[in-house]
C-alpha cells in the first residue's frame, strides 16, 4: 500500500463518515423540531419512503466505508466512486427540490451545504482513488 492510496482511503472513509453523520444529524434534528413544535408536518414530508432512502444511503455508505478499509481492487474502487455520486448526488437533488419549493434558509440549508462541500470533496478523491493501480488483487 502507498502513501497516496492510505491518503485516498482515510479522505473517503472520512468523507462518507461525514456525509452519514450529517444525515443522521438531519434526522435528528427534523425528530426534535417536530417534537418541540408539536408538528406532525414533519412525518406527512419525510414519510415512510423518505425513511428508506435515508436508510438506504446510510447502509451504501456503510457498506462503501468497510469495502474501502477492507479490499483495494479496481471493482471495489469503481463501486465506492459510485457510491459517493449517489449518496452526494441525493442530498443535491433533494434540496433543489426543496429550493424550489421555497424553503429559504434554516439550519437544514447549512447541514446541505456542508454534506455537498464533504460530497464533491469525496466524490474528486474517489476518483482519485479508482485510478490508482491496485498493488494486490484481493
């Protein structure tokens, strides 16, 4: 393993952590504001399926963290490129969505910021990292 492939795994597996922590942060925080404020709005916008893509994202960040700890073979590193498009790419549309629909700004537009910053961060190094020639093979 060489330094820049170490570097290329500990700036992905750091920013997918990020993204996922930032979800869940969201999550958290749209609980305790529905909480607070007694507004079941929050349950009629994110809903079941909105629950399932959040789950999704998480467990395809959790899966793409391990296999980048774990294995060093050019599907892996395609797969976790991918991966990071998807995860940052969801959070993107999702708030565009949202933009158009006229949220303005709150603490959720912050959260978005930060995860697209973390995102395009991740997905460059990613990239990086898939054109690395692999030392081994498994």
């Amino acid at each position: 393993m060489t330094l820049n492939d170490t570097r290329y795994r500990l700036i992905i597996i750091t920013g997918l952590l990020s993204m996922t922590l930032l979800e869940t942060v969201m999550l958290v925080t749209d609980s305790v504001e529905a909480f607070l404020f007694n507004d079941s709005s929050f349950s009629v916008h994110l809903g079941m399926r909105g629950l399932w893509i959040q789950s999704i994202l998480i467990v395809l960040s959790i899966v793409a963290i391990i296999s980048t700890a774990s294995f060093d073979n050019k599907k892996v590193k395609t797969g976790v490129f991918v991966v990071s498009i998807i995860v940052a790419g969801f959070m993107l549309f999702h708030q565009v969505t949202h933009m158009i629909g006229g949220d303005g700004f709150d603490i959720h537009f912050v959260f978005d910021v930060l995860h697209h910053v973390i995102g395009v961060w991740t997905i460059m190094n990613a990239y990086k990292y898939k054109n690395l020639e692999s030392p081994s093979t498994t």
